[in-house]
C-alpha cells in the first residue's frame, strides 16, 4: 500500500536520486512544518530528539530561542566544525545542482526559487555550525549510527527523523529502515514522527505496507498524518508511531 496514488502528471519528469546521503539540513521553521508541530512553546515539556540532524538548525533554535531540551545526532558528529563546515558547503551545491535538474518534482510556493532554497540551506548550516563549535561539551550533538543508537529506551518524548530513511531508501534495504524505525520507537517514550515518505526523486516508498505491518508486529501504532509542507510533489504526509501499549 503506498500512502496516496503516484502523481500521474509526473510520469514523463525526469527523475534522480542523491548518491550519497548530504549533509544538509532545514531550519526550526522547515521543522515545524514538516512534522505538524503546531505549538512550539508545548514543546517546552518535551526532550527531544532529531536523528539524524544533518546540518539542520532545529536543535540549536529549539535550544537557544525557545530553551527546549533537544539532542541531535548523527554519523559525522565526531568530526571537526571545520570539516563539517565544507561539507555543508558542498553539499548544498550538490542538492541544489541536483534540483535545478528537475524543477518540475517540486512545488515553489513555499521557497519561492533555488536561489531562495539555498537560502534557507545557507541559514540552516550557518546556524547549526555555530551551535556545534559552542556547544560540543555539552553534548548537544552526539556520534550515533543507525539502526544503533546509544540512548536507553524511552529516553526521549519526541524523536524526529526528516529526509533520511525513505528519502535514501534507494541505498537501504528493508531490513536497515524497519530495524532504524524500531530503533527510534525505542528511544521514544511517546512519538516518533519521520518525514518524508517519499524517495529524492520523488517516488513513493514502495514497501510501505510490508513495513507498517512488520512495525505492528512490534508494538506500533502507526499513522499516516497529512501535513502542510509539500516541496516535494506528493510529500504532504508524514508517519507518526506510538507505543500501543502507552
Ligand atoms: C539530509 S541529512 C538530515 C537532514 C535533517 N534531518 C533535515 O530534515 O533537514 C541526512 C543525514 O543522515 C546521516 N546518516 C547517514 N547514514 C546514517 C545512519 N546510518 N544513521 C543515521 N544517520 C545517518 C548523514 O550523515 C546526514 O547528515
């Protein structure tokens, strides 16, 4: 079962897939949209966590503008700011070069251009790299590597997973993206809630069925829940799983 009918006007627009998961990443505003978080200062009660933060800017926003309790974490988080510095640099040329290529795949009612994307990308990475050079001991930003993570069950109200598991989908088995799921459910006291569920090049995730039924099994309540952000044609929903039990 895939969420909703592939868009039929887009079947003659040329599609592409990243080759590499970028390190890149959207804004605390980009956030709230994508996950249907209605009421920031609500999240105030919430410890959160964003797996994977890429160069998102939404844990040090949550943090230093609304003193949220919010943790990022990723592969890269053992590098150097510098390091990570370029490599948001580059791959922001590398997303938005692949975007220029297939414009029609998108809706540019929220960013209005590319050049209004890089924008935000441009915003996203400036904040977080500030955020990761003045706070790395703190351990606001830790190493973790899914479908491991190093973070005791329940640990977290709130885990948010954007623009990773199906948007690679391509480059992960079955196995990798049910056992990742499983992995942020654990960490989760509460919700877990991932976005988008379609590929790069805008495809459905074609084994979406097999995987709510394989998340049922293991205690899962899931919900496919519309949301107001589609930059992606068809990306306007997002997964959001429960504990059944809680
Ligand atoms: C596109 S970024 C995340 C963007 C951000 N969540 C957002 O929505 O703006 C994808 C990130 O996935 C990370 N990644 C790659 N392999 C991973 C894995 N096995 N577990 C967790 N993160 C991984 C990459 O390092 C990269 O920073």
């Amino acid at each position: 079962m895939n969420s909703r009918p592939h868009d039929s006007s887009l079947a003659h627009v040329k599609r592409f897939q990243l080759n590499r998961v970028a390190f890149y990443g959207r804004t605390l505003f980009e956030y709230l949209k994508m996950f249907h978080l209605n009421d920031i200062k609500g999240l105030k009660a919430y410890k959160i966590l964003d797996c994977p933060t890429g160069a998102s800017s939404f844990v040090a926003e949550a943090c230093n503008r609304y003193g949220i309790n919010a943790i990022g974490c990723d592969p890269l988080f053992d590098k150097d700011t510098k390091v990570l510095q370029k490599l948001g640099e580059e791959d922001i040329d590398y997303v938005i070069e692949k975007v220029s290529n297939a414009t029609k795949l998108y809706n540019w009612d929220f960013y209005t251009s590319l050049e209004d994307l890089r924008n935000y990308r441009s915003l996203a990475l400036e904040k977080f790299i500030l955020d990761y050079d003045e706070t790395r001991q703190r351990k606001r930003y830790i190493q973790a590597v899914l479908p491991k993570l190093p973070f005791g069950d329940g640990s977290f109200d709130l885990v948010l997973s954007g623009h990773f598991l199906f948007t690679y989908s391509h480059k992960f088995n079955f196995s990798f993206i049910s056992s990742s799921i499983i992995e942020l459910l654990r960490v989760s006291s509460k919700e877990v809630r991932i976005y988008p569920l379609q590929k790069s090049g805008s495809e459905p995730y074609e084994r979406m069925a097999d995987l709510l039924s394989i998340l049922d099994q293991h205690g899962a309540s899931c919900k496919i829940v519309p949301v107001k952000f589609e930059f992606q044609k068809g990306s306007n929903e997002m997964l959001l799983l429960r504990h059944k039990d809680r």
